[in-house]
C-alpha cells in the first residue's frame, strides 16, 4: 500500500544545512586556492585511434523549462510512452512530470525514507523490461542504512497513478549524514549499476568487503552479477568516495562522476575490479596501483553530481560550481579540456538524463538546504547540446 505524503520535519531540514564541513560533497569542499584554478584533463587511458573525436569546443541552447515548483528533486527517469519520474530526496515521494506541459501528479510515497543529511529516497532507474513488467527501482535512505526496492507502476492498471507496494530487492549499504551515493543505472548489459558512498568512514572505501564507497553490480533481483571482478561479491570497483552520477558512451564503456573533498573531483572510466585510490588518492595519483581520473575539477567548480552521455561527451552537473559541464571523448579519455556552460544562471545542478539525441533534460537542485532557490525552483531544463 502507499502511505499518505509526510511533512519533512524542521530538523531534518536544518540537519542538512550541518553537514557541509570539510568535504566536497553537495556543498563541495573548502574554497581558497581551488576557486582560481582550472580543471584538466589527465593523461590518455587506452584511447582507440580509429573513433571519431568531438570538437574541443561544444554548445549549448537552453530550449525550454520543462516543470517547474518541483521539491528537492534528485533521481530522474523517462518514461518510454513519455513523461518523466522525479524523486523528491526529503518528501520521499515520486511524481510524474508530463514532458509536453509540465503537469506534475503525485504517485505516491516510498515508505521508510529517512531523509536526513544528504540522505533520503535519490536515485531512480526503469526496469529493462519495463514495458512488460512495469517495475520502477529506487535507491533510498532508511532508518538503518541505503537500500534499492522496486514498486509495479503502470498507468493502465484500475489503480491507476499509483505506485504499487516496494519489494527490497538490496539493502545493507551504509548510511551516514554525508555520502550516500545514492546513483542507479541499468546497463546495456541490462544489470543494475549502483553508485555507493563511505558514509564518511574513509576506511570502507579500500575494504572490498564492505558496500561503501563502491560501483556495484546487481541482476534485477538483487543478486551479484555474473562476471564480477571478486567472486560472490556485487562489488564492481572500489576506491570511491563518493559516486554520484553513471553513464555509458555508445561503445557501452562506464563512467561515473566522484565528489573529491577538499582538492579534485572526478570524471573516472570505469574498469571492472580497479581501485580508484580514496582515500589514499584524492585526483591524480603518481601510485600505479590506482586507476586516475580522465578529468579533475577543483571543487568549487564542480561538486559533480548526475553525468549522462551526449553527442560524443560526458555532460556531468555541478552543485557548488553552478554549471554544467562538457567533457568531450576520445574512447576512454577525455579529448580536450574540460568546458563549462550555464555557469550561475540555474544555480546548482543535480541530474542529467538523456533525452534522445542530442537533447538532454537536466534538474536543478536549489531547494536542498544549500542552494538559494528562486521563482520557479526547482526545475527541469530541457537542453540541446553539440
């Protein structure tokens, strides 16, 4: 059954103003000499020769709002008969947002989110088979730790605009204030690809035993992938800090976007089984044992956030830095540097999603205690990109 919506209670607000201190998470890290840097590219990882490069320079036209008045909105997900499905991360609730005017109806609450810090119900993905078994997942922040649960929605059944009651199908990664990751994703492989946080326990990062700080790899049902790099183990890559946006390009190669803390945020090319360095590691590392970024940013430009796949680049949101960025592609490094679009003008962003060709739709994340919200937020942005 659904539960009726709850108020976010003033605590839980306030909370999440608290935990900004000393690390690059929604806030970013500290300020000083990262302000005036740039970002960089970093040195070239197995780039194939023979792929079509994009130009160093790309463009972007800011074609409409989409919707606007939505709350916290974090994970995003379009409906193939259209539409999208926003995640509001502190009421727990799932909307529908129709793509063509706007119109938001409510589906229901997810029970148990415990929206507290950086916590709360976040990312969202659509079942590979959705337009048959019409499950939507969802990863979120209960009384005990993150989980991912599934709920039936399909707007043909007599129950119409509803959600149908969450099945858990994961549960045990840690929960903390800061770092939840919180990012999901089905894969061309059709598995389940999920963006963990530390929780802010550094050491859960290296421990491949643990779920924190880690891409995991899941069936539908929850169970470790076949294939994955440590046996019986959903773990895919570990040495994160925290993960926060997943994407492939059109080769079907994995990146994922990390908050850094007080110096580098990340752009990472994902390789099954490799250790991307935190907490030894923050940015490029002159340790072989570690996998560097293709990109780095200070963290006053980025605090990155959802990343999707575009026009021959990875379009990755920023929090703090108030922008989107483009990285364009040369297989798996980054072809030139870095460059920013949007800068200010949206105020922080959370989440890009494709929305066909060269189109992408992208959220802001204004209402989440840290930003400054304006007439309108939050919002989504339907963009045109080059």
């Amino acid at each position: 059954m659904i539960v009726q919506r709850r108020a976010v209670s003033a605590v839980l607000a306030a909370s999440a103003l608290l935990v900004t201190a000393g690390c690059s998470s929604d806030a970013g890290g500290s300020s000083g000499a990262s302000a005036s840097a740039s970002p960089s590219r970093t040195a070239a990882q197995a780039a194939p020769s023979a792929e079509e490069t994009p130009p160093a320079k790309g463009t972007v036209k800011v074609v409409r709002t989409v919707a606007e008045g939505l709350n916290t909105p974090w994970g995003l997900a379009p409906l193939p008969e259209g539409g999208l499905l926003v995640a509001s991360r502190d009421e727990g609730t799932i909307t529908r947002v129709d793509a063509e005017t706007g119109k938001k109806t409510e589906l229901g609450e997810v029970p148990g989110v415990s929206a507290a810090g950086e916590g709360g119900l976040l990312g969202l993905a659509l079942s590979p088979d959705y337009a048959s078994d019409h499950m939507v997942y969802a990863y979120f922040t209960s009384a005990s730790d993150n989980r991912i649960v599934r709920m039936i929605y399909d707007p043909a059944r007599p129950s119409g605009d509803q959600l149908g009651a969450p099945d858990t199908v994961f549960k045990g990664i840690p929960k903390g204030m800061i770092h939840n990751g919180g990012r999901i994703a089905f894969g061309p492989d059709r598995l389940l690809y999920v963006g963990t946080g530390e929780s802010g326990d550094r050491g859960l990062a290296q421990d491949k035993k643990s779920l924190g700080g880690k891409i995991l790899r899941l069936t539908p049902e929850g169970e470790p992938a076949a294939g994955n790099p440590f046996p019986d183990s959903p773990v895919y890559s570990y040495g994160h800090r925290n993960v926060q946006g997943l994407a492939w390009d059109s080769k079907q190669r994995l990146f994922a976007a990390e908050f850094g803390q007080d110096t580098w945020d990340e752009l990472n090319a994902i390789v099954p089984g490799a250790d991307y360095g935190w907490p030894t590691a923050e940015g490029r590392s002159e340790d072989t044992k570690f996998r560097n970024p293709i990109a780095q940013w200070h963290t006053d430009d980025a605090s990155p956030s959802g990343i999707a796949y575009a026009a021959g680049s990875i379009w990755m949101a920023g929090l703090k830095g108030q922008r989107l960025w483009r990285v364009p592609l040369k297989g798996t490094a980054a072809s030139a540097d870095p460059q920013p679009f949007l800068q200010g003008e949206y105020g922080r962003l959370r989440t890009v999603v494709s929305a066909g060709g060269d189109k992408l739709w992208v959220t802001t994340s204004n209402t989440d205690g840290r930003g400054d919200p304006k007439k309108g937020d939050d919002r989504i942005l339907e963009l045109e990109v080059s």
